[in-house]
C-alpha cells in the first residue's frame, strides 16, 4: 500500500519500535498535521490517548476542541479537553506554547506532535534569522522526552493528502494565515520564494541540514557533558575548543539555575576566560550574575 496514509504509518511505526513508550498521547489541534497522526496512532496503539488543547483566544474554540475530541474517539483514542489560560511573557505565540505543554506533560509516557518537515523547515529559518547559533538551527528533536515528533520527515502536503483520503474534516486556524505572525510569514512568503529561486526541494534541504547540525551537537554535548574538569576554575577550561568550552560553560550554567540562555550570553560568559581583561560581572536571565574572582566563576544572585 502507498500513499500518504503508508507513509504516516511507516513514520510512526518507526517511532514507536524505536522508543517502545509505556504509554502514548496525541496532541491534537483540529488541523490535518495533528489529525493524520492520531487517525494513524489510533489504528496502531490500542488505548491510546489524544489531548486537545483548548486556548480559548479565538470565538467558539471550545467547540472546536470539542469536535476535534469527538473525531480522535472515532479514530479509537481515549481524548479529552483541556482548557487553558494564555498569558505571561514572551508574546502571544510563546505564552501560547508554554500554556500548551504545560497541559500535555504526561505522567508517564510520550506525546506525540504533528510537527512536519515543513514546521522543521520553518524552525531553521527561524533561528538563521535570529543569530541563535547551531543548537537553534537544528532545529526540533525527533524525541525529546517526553515530546515525539514522528512526522519530521513528512510533508505538510502529505498529511492533508491523508486526511482527504480517509475523508476527515480538517479544521484550518485562522492563525495560520494570519501575517502579524513571523511563522506565518515565513511559510507564505519565504519559503515558497526560496523554492522558486532554488527550484524546489528547500524544505527537505533546510530539515537535512537541521538533522546534520544535531548530530553534531550532540557528539559536542557529549564531550562536554564527559568533560572531567572543574568548570568553574578558568585555568582547567581555557584551552578548550571555543565550541566545546561553552557547551561545558552552559551545562554548568543550566546546573545552577540560570534559564534561558542565549548564545550572546554565553559568549559574554566565555570572554571572562578567553578575553579575560578585569571586566564586571554577567547579567543573565533569572536574577543571576557571573564574576571572576581569583582564578574562578561563580554564580551569584543580582543584588
């Protein structure tokens, strides 16, 4: 059998024999990336879950949600819906996402994201137009526990195309037309610019150099994480490769506490080693500073 409903179930397949989850839920939106996996996921895993996020930001979501619930039961899942509440820093589109994982952490086992070589593909370009440095170019994992992504090489024509044949009716986000979004932007505008100029195939290449670059961060990571000395004393740090020298700087970061950093912060952090001329301590998010003080970094609270 081929077709994009094979080809869902292969990716999936594949997954699920690859990390043999306990248990698996399917985050659904109502729209065809997300409703192709769970149609497939609910032929495939008997007692299977679906969760779908209501974010109560559009007129009549609530129904929405609720149909797209009443369609993961057709399919053979257990679904159900949470309503959240979006709000907090970052903009709307990260209050959003922050509000929709914190409602899809699962208890035990996986859940499953519609994301596609398309949203992979955006997500590189993303992160090439922020300067955010390899680890943002590389876009979204596979499987970041407990996040999997068994669609990363399938199309977002693909999943379209396998709703149509099994005749499920998608539900189409205003959102995903919406121009004051940058995403939105980037899949209406620059993508298919760059597919004309490049005659074709931009997608696949972006999501083949996303999956390049994580290889490579994750034999850095690797190193880094092995590394055996103290990363707080600069003289055991100092002649480190410049790429391995701060992954050892962010771990050790991370372990105390500070969230979200940046490669400019890290590179701030690094120039107390390498360019090392008495400066002042680094702000960084969270309320923390790092000093030198006698041959050593420290993390303190900003006072």
């Amino acid at each position: 059998m081929n077709g994009p409903v094979a080809e869902i179930r292969v990716a999936v397949r594949r997954f699920l024999d690859e990390v043999r989850p306990e248990a698996v839920t399917v985050a659904v939106s109502g729209g065809a990336d997300s409703l192709a996996l769970a149609a497939c996921v609910g032929r495939l895993v008997p007692g299977a879950f679906a969760v779908v996020v209501d974010h109560q930001l559009q007129p009549g979501s609530g129904d929405v949600a609720l149909r797209a619930a009443r369609q993961c039961t057709s399919f053979g899942l257990v679904a159900r819906v949470e309503a959240v509440r979006v709000e907090g820093p970052g903009g709307p589109e990260a209050a959003a996402r922050n509000a929709r994982y914190a409602a899809l952490r699962p208890s035990v086992g996986v859940v499953l994201l519609g994301h596609t070589l398309d949203d992979q593909a955006e997500t590189v370009l993303l992160g090439l137009g922020r300067g955010s440095g390899p680890r943002s170019i590389a876009g979204m994992r596979a499987f970041d526990a407990p996040w999997g992504r068994p669609l990363l090489g399938v199309s977002r024509a693909a999943t379209r195309a396998a709703c149509a044949e099994q005749g499920i009716e998608v539900w189409e986000d205003p959102h995903n037309v919406d121009p004051s979004f940058t995403r939105v932007r980037l899949r209406s505008e620059v993508l298919p610019l760059l597919e004309s100029v490049l005659q074709g195939g931009v997608a696949s290449s972006l999501a083949r150099t996303a999956a390049q670059l994580r290889e490579d961060c994750d034999a850095l990571d690797a190193l880094a994480e092995a590394f055996a000395g103290d990363c707080c004393a600069v003289d055991d740090i100092s002649e480190l490769p410049v790429a391995l020298r701060r992954r050892v700087l962010r771990a050790w970061l991370i372990d105390e506490g500070v969230p979200e950093l940046s490669d400019s912060h890290l590179r701030r952090v690094d120039a107390l080693v390498s360019e090392w001329r008495g400066q002042g301590g680094v702000w960084l998010p969270g309320g923390f500073v790092v000093r030198r003080a006698h041959g050593r970094l420290v993390v303190e609270p900003q006072s």
